[in-house]
C-alpha cells in the first residue's frame, strides 16, 4: 500500500536510453539486467543483483537500442535490424 526508495545507485555507464521503453527487466535468474549508454555512444548491457543492488557491467555493443529475450545462458537484444546475443556467465 505505501511505496519508498530503499536504495539510488548511480549508473557508471550513462543513462538509459530515451527511446527504449523496455530497457530494464528480471532475467530467469532472478537478477535485473538493464541498457545503458551516453548519447550514441556504446550501449553497456549490465545486470544488478537485488540483494546487493551493484550493478555489474556484462559487456557493450554500439547500436543496442532495446531488448530483451532470456534463455537459461544467453540474453537477446535489438540493435537495429540485428540481434545481438550476450553469454550470462554463472
């Protein structure tokens, strides 16, 4: 019924992109893996554990824009009219 912040951590990578409305979401694992970046700059794909809430860099590619696809291993992504495939390590 009543809602607060717990924690605000700034994003080492930038901000989340403006024009990418699904940038952030729970991944099978139980982890939050979001998209950020600066302006067009490379997109960073990271993920935060939420009983630590550090975010974590997994890697970047210049032209993510949205996401996401799960699979027990590997993340999908959108990167123009291509789709990127990231590896999640244990």
């Amino acid at each position: 019924k009543r809602r607060s912040m717990v924690r605000k951590n700034k994003l080492p990578w930038g901000q989340v992109p403006s024009a990418s409305f699904n940038s952030l979401d729970v991944g099978p694992d139980g982890l939050v893996y979001g998209i950020a970046g600066i302006g067009t700059a490379h997109r960073v794909v990271y993920v935060v554990d939420p009983k630590t809430h550090a975010p974590k860099k997994l890697g970047e590619h210049p032209a993510i824009h949205a996401g996401w696809g799960f699979t027990q291993k590997h993340i999908y992504l959108c990167a123009g009219s291509d789709v990127v495939k990231f590896a999640v390590e244990p």
